[in-house]
C-alpha cells in the first residue's frame, strides 16, 4: 500500500457517498485532507468526516460552493493532487439548468480554475459512465468504448435525461479546459456505485436501492 504520509490532497463534496470513502481510505494511507462541504456548521455533512481515523490531525473542512468562483482556491493551495467529486445528482428536477448542468459544469470549471492558480499537477474528476453510454451508437460485444466516446447532447435533451447531460458537458468542460491551458486530468467513469454507508443520509444510488427493497419502486 502507499503511502501518503508528507502529501496534502483535497477532495470537494466531501460530505457525498464516494467522497466519504475517499477520504476515509485517503487518511488511512496517510495523507492530510482537506476536504469542502457546502457547509462546515451542518452536523450531517461533517461529523462523519471527523469520526474518521486521522480526522484529528490529518482533516481540514473547507466551506465551498460550486456555483461560486475562487472559493476552491483556499482549499486546493498547497495540494499535490485534487479529487473532484463534487456534482448534483437528482433524478426528478424542476429547473434542469439551476439544479443541475449550471452545478455541474460551472462547478467542474470553478474547481479546475482554482487548481490552475494553485499550479496543481493532476486532477482527478469522477465523471460517470453516464457521460459515456448514451450516444445512439451500439453497444453488442464487438463494439470497443474508448475514451473518444461520449453521450450525445442531442440524445440526452431529446430524451430529458438532464443528469446524463450534465455529467457529459462537464466532462467535455473539463478535457477542453485541460488542453487549452496544457492541466493534466483524469476522469473515471463508474456506473451505479453501492455499499456500506459512511454519511447519515441516503445518497441517489442506494435509495433506489431501498426502494426495491420496500416495493415502492419495481422498475
């Protein structure tokens, strides 16, 4: 296992289902944290984080929003790597642009910018496999994804699947803004993601687990 003993890292949405792990198994390879959550004074979204091992010495909550440029730039100075996870994940929305693309995209964007500032080396974005499968091309076993594959807007707005298009322009957000200022990124990709709980709250993922379980869901 490496270690991370020395490093400072930050992940943003701290507080989030794979966020949560992230900074657990962060500390637990040594490293110091610092991790943004909307909101610093909200006991759900924090205490979590702090009953970790190494919280104590090793994390650092940072208040940040990501519809609000610059207020990353406190939490990534300093850092040798950042994890970006934060990103809106609802399936029934009112106002797709507010709820969700504005969030996701201009969120990516005020997180990559306050890296630049910083001079980070490598930023690390869970995007989703939403961002790649819904595009109209086949998907039978001869087919070969690659990284040149992304969801179409077109497809997505056609069919109101507002989250898929939200996680597809922010990726596309993000690869255009690494090869126009030369940032290294990566973005992972992973389909639904289920397990054990760190945070008090039901994330998108395993409540619609619940809700087969309690049959108030059957497709």
């Amino acid at each position: 296992m490496s270690s991370g003993m020395g490093k400072v890292v930050c992940v943003t949405g701290a507080s989030g289902y794979i966020a949560s792990w992230l900074v657990k198994l962060l500390l637990h390879r040594g490293y110091t944290v610092r991790a943004t959550v909307r909101d610093t004074a909200d006991p759900k979204r924090t205490l979590h984080l702090q009953a970790l091992d190494g919280a104590k010495d090793r994390l650092h909550l940072f208040k940040a929003s990501l519809l609000e440029e610059g207020s990353f730039d406190a939490a990534v100075a300093g850092c040798d790597c950042v994890f970006h996870t934060a990103s809106p994940f609802y399936h029934n929305v009112k106002d797709p642009k507010a709820e969700l693309l504005d969030p996701a995209v201009n969120g990516t964007l005020n997180v990559l910018r306050s890296c630049k500032k910083a001079s980070i080396k490598r930023v690390i974005i869970t995007s989703s496999m939403a961002a790649v499968a819904y595009n109209g091309k086949p998907r039978t076993p001869d087919v070969v994804v690659d990284e040149t594959w992304f969801s179409s807007a077109e497809v997505c707005e056609k069919n109101e699947q507002w989250y898929v298009l939200s996680k597809t322009l922010a990726e596309e957000a993000a690869w255009k803004f690494a090869n126009d200022n030369g940032f290294e990124i990566v973005t992972i990709n992973p389909a639904m993601v289920i397990g054990p709980l760190l945070q008090p709250t039901l994330n998108t993922s395993v409540e619609a687990i619940l809700k087969f379980i309690n049959g108030s869901s059957s497709t």
